[in-house]
C-alpha cells in the first residue's frame, strides 16, 4: 500500500515509526488516551522529551558542553535566530560582521536576514557555476573579526553537499536541515548547529538546534524571547508549550535509526542509494546532472531529462509506478530525488529500474 515516496520535505518516515505510532494513538502508555493529550510536564511526557535528547546525542556523540534544544520555527527561524543570538558581543550595527557562505537558495535566505542586523561578509560563493559546486577553501575571504561563520552543508534545491567541515577560527554554525544524521559529525568542531526536523528527524513543526554553552550569551538585548537559545536551554526547551507530537515522533525516529546501526549505517547506505543513481544517470544520454561531481548531495539528487518537454510524462508514469513526489523545486524545474534516511535502498532501485525503462520506451 505504501508506496516509494522521494520527497524533499515532508519526506518518507520509517514505516515501522509510523506503525508504532499508530498502534498507540489512542491509548499511549495505558493512560486512556494520546501523547497529544497529556502534559508536556507529566512525568511520561518528560521521559519521552529527555529520551529523545539523549538519543540524539548518543546517535551524534554530541560533547556534554553542548546544549541540544527543541525548537519551533522550523530551520527558518533558526537562521532568523542565529544573528540575534551571536551579534550581541560584537558592538554596534557597524561594527558587526559574520562570514557566509553563498551556495545557493538556503544560504541566500540565512544572508538576508543576517543582512537585518550586522554586516555580512561573503566568504565565497559559487553563483558564478549557477550553485553547482561547494567553493573549496583556497578561494575563501575570510574576514579577522567575524562574529560567526555560517554556512548550509547540504543544499536541499540545488543538490549540493559539502564534504568536508570548514575550518575557521570563529564559532562555525550550519544549517544542515537536510542531510544531519546522514554520516558522522565532529560536533565539536561547531558552534551551534540546526535543523528542520522534515527530512531526517521526524515530522514537520519541530527543529532541533545543538548548541556549544559559551555561545549563550551572545545575544542582542532586544532578541524575541522565543528566539532566545538561552531561554530555550534554561526551560528544557519548554518555555512554551513545545509542539509534543512532533517531539515524541522525533524520539521514535531516534530509537529507529540506532536500531538501524546509527549514522555509520546511514552514511553506508546513503552512499550505495546516492551512487547508484548517479551512476546510472553518468552512464545515460538521456538523463543528466547539473551539479559538478565532487559536491554532488547523497541526500538530493537533482536531474534532468534530455528533452524537457518529457517531463510531464516522466512524472505522471513514475507515479502510477508507484514513485511519488520527483519533480524538481518549483524555481529550478527538472526531477529530484531526495534519499533521506527513511528511504530505502529498494526505492533508489526501484527508481532506476523505472528510468531505464522510460528512457528505452521514450528517448
Ligand atoms: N534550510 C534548508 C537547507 C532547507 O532544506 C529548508 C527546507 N527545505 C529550510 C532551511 C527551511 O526549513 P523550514 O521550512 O523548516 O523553515
């Protein structure tokens, strides 16, 4: 019944996630109804919210010295949050500068709001390519007094993946929305990282921020109290009502994916699925990738067809076939396939199998 789903977000969840959830809908632990309805201060709530840490930071070996928080907002508030949060011990407006990153929509988006509030300096940038790369290290222009140094490990539109971490000498942040818990990470080697849960955490409406504790007080004093890390950290990322649902779904997907091996499984598999459809795309005339092969994303794999005007047609059989959700984004047009976690190895074959078929039917 369920079909291979290669959404870039809201993506596929476990199956068996989505089965435990069901089974204990309306009645969660023998209290007589869902983990919708109870406290998020009860005593069950609570062991689910401090489970969930805990598994994440078993899952990302994240150092004691780092706080892991709940938050709302989505990865939108989150690089929203990531100026009011760093700027306030760097002085006036002028005076404030942060590093980033330039390689495509998502980094653009974090500019522009750390645009509101200091000054940014942009580091590198690869809109030269059309964002078909991630600009190395040697063509960077740092600046010397950089509040932070931000950048976007994965780009979720473009397909493009970093496959190394920046070394810098001010706090590093990323937004690694779309491919964290996909491999290992030197969690220590950042200052504060984040994430819109849709993809590889769980549902939508929850965003899990991992931050290092001597970046709590940077903020700007006139930061919203809901965007405050601080805040968050001292109320166990319960200074509002947090969104439960998504946070008890979160932990299943936690449990789930240890149970799968952890990140060094993730990473193993996302590497046979990524390289087994870029393979076949290399060996196609018909299909093509635009993003060069270094930086080319295990998580979203953007492609083309020969002649565009078969897209439609690609689209509307891949999904009587039982392949859903491939068109491209919106701005760039073209097919992509996100391979998150929760996709299996058997969808990326799947899709290949329907590939080649419509290539000898059609091309
Ligand atoms: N950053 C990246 C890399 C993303 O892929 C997305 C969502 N696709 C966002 C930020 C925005 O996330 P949200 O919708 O949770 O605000």
């Amino acid at each position: 019944m369920r079909k291979f789903n290669f959404c870039a977000g809201p993506a596929a969840l476990p199956e068996p996630v989505l089965r435990q959830a069901q089974q204990e809908l309306l009645n969660w632990r023998g209290l007589g109804c869902s983990v919708m309805e109870v406290s998020h201060r009860s005593p069950e709530f609570t062991e689910v919210a401090e489970g969930a840490e805990q598994d994440l930071r078993d899952l990302l070996d994240i150092p004691a010295n780092y706080k892991v928080l709940f938050l709302q907002g989505g990865a939108t508030g989150q690089f929203s949050a990531v100026p009011w949060n760093l700027f306030g011990a760097a002085g006036s407006r002028e005076q404030r500068v942060a590093d980033y990153i330039h390689t495509g929509q998502w980094a653009e988006k974090a500019i522009k709001e750390a645009r509101r509030y200091g000054q940014v300096n942009i580091v590198a940038s690869s809109a030269d390519r059309n964002f078909s790369y991630a600009p190395g290290p040697d063509s960077w222009q740092q600046s010397d007094n950089a509040a932070y140094f931000h950048y976007t490990p994965n780009e979720t539109i473009g397909g493009v993946e970093f496959d190394y971490v920046p070394e810098v000498s001010c706090p590093l942040v990323a937004d690694m929305s779309s491919n964290i818990l996909s491999r290992p990470i030197p969690v220590e080697k950042y200052g504060m990282i984040y994430a819109g849960a849709q993809k590889n955490i769980g549902p939508s409406g929850i965003a899990v921020g991992i931050v290092r504790d001597d970046l709590l007080d940077r903020a700007l004093p006139d930061i919203p109290r809901s965007l405050r890390w601080k805040v968050a950290a001292d109320a166990g990322s319960m200074d509002n009502t947090p969104p439960t649902f998504a946070w008890y779904l979160s932990g299943l997907v936690f449990q789930w994916l240890k149970a799968q091996g952890g990140v060094e499984a993730m990473a193993e598999l996302a590497e046979k699925k990524s390289s087994l459809l870029y393979g076949f795309i290399d060996g196609s005339d018909f299909y093509s990738s635009p993003v060069e092969k270094s930086s080319r994303s295990r998580m979203n794999v953007p492609f083309v067809l020969a002649d565009d005007k078969l897209d439609k047609a690609f689209l509307q059989q891949a999904e009587e076939a039982g392949l859903l959700n491939l068109k491209g984004h919106r701005s760039v047009g073209g097919m992509r396939a996100s391979l998150y976690n929760a996709v299996p190895l058997e969808a990326v074959e799947a899709l290949v199998a329907f590939m080649a078929d419509f290539e000898k039917r059609c091309g």
